[in-house]
C-alpha cells in the first residue's frame, strides 16, 4: 500500500514536474526565440548598412573609375582629332601643290599650243607674202622695161635694191625668230658640248692637276731614283703607273700621272722610299704594293664617311670605293667629293620643300660626279657613264635617271635630274668654290671688255658679276633694235671662240634712244 500511494505521489510529482519542464522548455524557448529574432533583425540590420556602405563604396569607385576612363578616352580622341587634322592640312597643302604644279603644266601646254599656232600661221603669211612678192616682182619688172625702156638687167638690179630695202626688216624679224627656235632647240646638245669640254679639258690648270710634287732631302738622292741605268725609275713607272720627271729643279721630283690616285699612291710611295733610303726594284715593289693596300682602304673610308655625312643608307661597295676615289679629284680647285655632299644637301633640302623623296634625292646628288672616279679608258661623258654604274650596282631608275640628266644629254624622266642640275650650278659657282689666280681673273676681265669694244657702234663695255655677265652700250645713232640683237650673238660667239671661262657669260646689250624737247 505504501508502495501504491508513494507511487501514485511520484507520478504526481513527475507529472507536476514534467508539466513545469515543459512550461519552461516553452518559455525558454519562446525566449531563445525572441532573442534569435532580435539578433536576426540586429544581424540584417547590420548587413543591410554594411550593403549601403559597400554599394556606396562601389558607386564612388565606379564613378571615379568612369570619369578616369572618360577623360583617357576624351585624350585619346582629341589626340587623335589633332593628328588627323594635322594629316588632314598636309593632305590639303600636297593637293593645293600638285593642283598648282598641274595648273603650270597645263597652262604651259597651252601656251605651247599658242605658240605652235601662231608660227604656224606666220609661216603661212610668210608663204603669202612671198607669192605676192614675186608677183609684184615680175609685174613691176614689166612696167619697168615698157615705161623706161630699160634692159632686164637693169631692171632686175633696180627692183631687187628696192626690195632688199622693203624686205629688210621682215628678214630681220624671221632671223631674230629663227634664232630664237635654234636656241631653244640647240639648248641640250649645247650643254653636251659644253659639259664635255668642261670635263676633258683644263687649260691652265692641266699642269696643277695631273702632277704632285715630292721635296727631296738633296740632289744627290735624285741619282739614288734613277738607279743604276735607270732600272729603279723604270720599276717605279711600271709599279706605279705614273710618269717620273727628274730635271734641273733643285730638291724635287715631279710625278705625272692623270689618275689621281694612281699619283697619291706613287707620290706616298716615293716620300716612303726616300724617307727610308733603300731603293731598289724589289723594295719599289713592296712599298708600292703596302700603300695600294693602305689607299683602298683609305678610299673606302672617305667613301663611307660621305654616306655617313650625307644621311642615306649604306651603298654597294664598289659604289663605295668609286665614291671615295674622288677625294682625290677636283674641279677648279674644289674638292670633287666635298662637291657632292655639299649637292646632296641641296637636293635633300630642295626635296624637303617639295614633298619628294629625301633618300632618292640624295643619292642623287652624292652619285651625280661618280662617273669622274671611274678608268678614263671609258668614252662618254662622266654623267652617262656614271649612270650606268650605279644602275648595274642595282640603284633605281629615279636615280640613274637623274645621274645621267644632270647636265641635260639624256631626258629628264624625273624631277630629280633637275633638282641636282640646280644644286650642281649652285655648289660650283658659290664665292670661293672654284678660285682661279687673281692674273687670271684680271686677264679674263680685260679680255671681255676688250671684245665687246671691238665691235663698230660700241660706247662703253663692262664685264660685271666677276667676269660672268658683260654689259654693252651702243650708239642709238649707229645701231638699230635688230643690230644690237644681232651684234649679241657675233659677241657671244667671239667669246665661245677666243676666251676659255668656267660656267657662261650673260651678254646684255644697251640701246637707249632719248628724246628731248623743250616747251616755251
């Protein structure tokens, strides 16, 4: 019974217990679920300003990022605006020149045309002219012999002074026109001639041009050369190729040779033989021998440096050595090689202005004497045979063209030919290029003004522009306007036959016809 009753207490107070663990499970977790909330909403919360906070972040940082963006890529294009229309004014200046280039040639054509027209229809008048001429001619002779019972012979001199008096000046308009188509035909093969004589001949200045002189210690060293029967001075002219004068003038040998190089290196030769004192026919050779090898090396050299100096690309070697052989050459006194880096220049500058090719102009003028540097067996003149040169060493036509067309005896297929002709005036005629002797400039003056008062109806005569120009005044009494056309052309060919000058001589003749009245 005690068992039932604590049993039945227990199950009460189990009961009771379990019923207020349950009450408190419920609270508790009624709680546990209040505060979840509360740290949920806490937590949400917090998330929700941390994702403001980071969407802010990332809202400045894109809209810095963007605005950086927008102005490297406002840059960029502004950038590329100023470029374009930089291209774009280029553009428009190289079409403004070659519209004005067309332009000039277009209206040169026309003006040719004209021209070719109006000879035309002046031979035509000429041949009407002439037709009636004869007509009145033989009607004149006619009446002659009826009216004045004159002979045929008399007749035919009294109308042939009447007409030489009518014609005379017709004749004189056709001449000065004719002339004047000669001229301008004539013009290239002139320049041939005068290009060649320019090359091939050097008056006075032969005897400075072909020789080099070498200071001997004394003259009992001039013995030493000549050698026993003359076999050393005979092995120095076959090693060397030059000629060697031994005469009277005291402490010097003279070496003749047209070569130039071939005299650089018998004279550099000599100058070792002499400083070393051992000549013989064996040593002659060896130190001939050792300065060859020491010249093509220097030559060379000298022909690299002028490409260096003058801005293009390397060249084929044997372009190479040709050019530095002109080192070795001059041309009245200029140095031949400094001449064609100073055209080069010229060309390259001309070119700039132009908008041509600088590379091709260049070459151009550093190429356009080479010609000068090669064997003399060669016949031709120094531009064609230059020409050819370079074009078998692989230069391109442009080039070969203008090498060739320098001094107008080939036609000019480029514009290069005639931007090397104008550096090539330019370079040899600037002051003090091409010195001559101060008796010579003298004599040349003289000379000049002397011819220009040769002739009958001549005032006064002065040679101007150091010797290049000649300015005549005649007598308005003595000299008509087609006398004094005349009397230029016989005073030029005077000039061309008893006068030897570098360049050309402008003639200008002066007639002056003043006429004074007084009023009272």
């Amino acid at each position: 019974m005690f068992i039932a009753e604590w049993n039945t207490d227990s199950l009460l107070w189990l009961a009771g217990g379990a019923l207020l663990g349950c009450i408190f499970s419920y609270f508790w977790t009624q709680n546990q679920q209040r505060k979840w909330q509360q740290d949920k909403a806490s937590l949400l919360k917090q998330a929700e300003a941390d994702a403001a906070l980071l969407l802010s972040k990332a809202n400045d940082q894109a809209r810095t990022e963007t605005e950086s963006l927008r102005q490297r890529v406002q840059q960029e294009l502004d950038s590329q605006r100023n470029e374009f229309s930089q291209k774009e004014a280029r553009l428009n200046e190289r079409e403004s020149l070659i519209n004005r280039q067309l332009e000039g040639l277009v209206n040169q054509e026309k003006m040719l045309q004209n021209q070719q027209s109006n000879l035309l229809k002046q031979q035509e008048d000429i041949s009407l002219k002439q037709q009636e001429l004869n007509q009145l001619t033989e009607q004149r002779r006619t009446d002659l012999e009826n009216i004045g019972r004159l002979s045929e012979t008399e007749a035919r001199e009294l109308i042939l002074k009447e007409v030489e008096q009518s014609t005379l000046k017709d004749a004189q308009d056709l001449s000065r026109k004719l002339m004047e188509e000669a001229k301008r035909d004539a013009e290239g093969e002139a320049r041939k001639v005068i290009t060649l004589a320019i090359q091939r001949f050097a008056g006075e200045h032969t005897f400075d041009c072909t020789t080099s002189t070498v200071a001997l210690t004394g003259d009992d060293i001039k013995g030493r050369i000549i050698g026993r029967e003359g076999r050393n001075i005979r092995s120095f002219e076959a090693a060397t190729g030059v000629t060697v004068l031994i005469d009277d003038t005291p402490n010097a040998v003279v070496l003749s040779a047209f070569d130039p190089v071939r005299r650089e290196i018998a004279r550099e030769a000599m100058s070792r033989l002499i400083a070393d004192g051992r000549i013989h026919p064996s040593r002659i050779e060896e130190v001939v021998h050792k300065v060859e090898e020491e010249i093509e090396e220097t030559v060379t050299r000298l022909g690299e440096e002028a490409i260096y100096r003058t801005g293009i690309p390397p060249l084929h070697p044997e372009v190479v050595k040709t050019l530095g052989r002109l080192h070795f050459r001059n041309s009245f006194s200029q140095n031949v090689l400094n001449h064609s880096v100073e055209v080069a220049h010229l060309t390259g500058l001309m070119a700039t202005e132009l908008g041509l090719d600088i590379t091709d102009a260049k070459k151009s003028g550093l190429l356009h004497d080479i010609g000068k540097a090669i064997k003399h067996d060669m016949e031709g003149s120094h531009a064609v045979i230059g020409a050819e040169f370079i074009r078998t060493h692989g230069e391109k036509d442009p080039v070969v063209n203008a090498v060739a067309a320098h001094h107008d005896e080939v036609p000019h297929t480029s514009v290069y030919g005639i931007l090397v002709s104008a550096a090539d005036a330019i370079s040899a005629s600037r002051p003090g290029a091409r010195s001559e002797s101060m008796t010579t400039y003298i004599q040349r003056l003289q000379n000049l003004e002397s011819i220009g008062k040769s002739f009958e109806g001549v005032e006064k005569c002065y040679a101007v522009q150091a010797g290049r120009e000649m300015r005549v005044i005649v007598s308005p009494d003595q000299i008509t306007d087609e006398q004094a056309f005349n009397l230029s052309r016989k005073l030029a060919r005077k000039i061309e036959d008893e006068i030897q000058y570098p360049g050309q001589i402008r003639i200008t003749v002066i007639r002056e016809t003043r006429c004074i009245e007084f009023a009272k």
